[in-house]
C-alpha cells in the first residue's frame, strides 16, 4: 500500500514493504541531496509509468563516491554516477 505525505505526492512506505529509499555513500553535501531526490523522483516516474509501482517491494537510488567521464561534442564531461535498484518482493516471500 502507498502512502501520501503531506503535500499529497504519493510515496512508498519508508519502513516495511514498498520502501523507497536514497543513500549517498560519501559526505552529504546539499548539491548531492538534490541531485538525488531528482534521481529518485526520475527513477520512480518511471516505475510508475511502466505499470510496475505496484509490483515493486522495494525501489532506490544510491549516489556512489566515484565521478564518471563522458564525451559532449568536441570536449569531455565529468559527473556523478548513481546506482538503481529494486525488489519485487519482500525477502523471504516465495
């Protein structure tokens, strides 16, 4: 089952099934913070769109300590790098 917070915006669960939770796995600074709640918000946007919020248990967005390099025209990028994850049922459930 979701839940609504306060400002009516649907959430999974924060304990128990369905949980959706963000880590950041080095210092937390407030750019990472919101760098991640826009992964998170991207990552559940589409899990919702795809017809599969209901069937996932659990659904998370982890900022990972290392920066990724990319080409952009003629120049190179460096940016964060962020893991997905989800379950489709609660351990243990057969």
């Amino acid at each position: 089952m979701s839940a609504r917070d306060a400002r009516g915006t649907e959430n999974h669960e924060s304990s128990g099934p369905r949980a959706s939770r963000a880590l950041i796995v080095s210092a937390v600074t407030r750019e990472k913070l919101d760098l991640l709640r826009e992964v998170d918000a991207v990552y559940l946007d589409g899990i919702r769109k795809s017809g599969l919020y209901d069937e996932i248990w659990q659904a998370f967005a982890v900022l990972l300590p290392v920066r990724t390099v990319g080409v952009m025209g003629d120049g190179r990028t460096y940016d964060q790098a962020c893991a997905l994850r989800h379950h489709e049922q609660a351990a243990g459930d057969d």
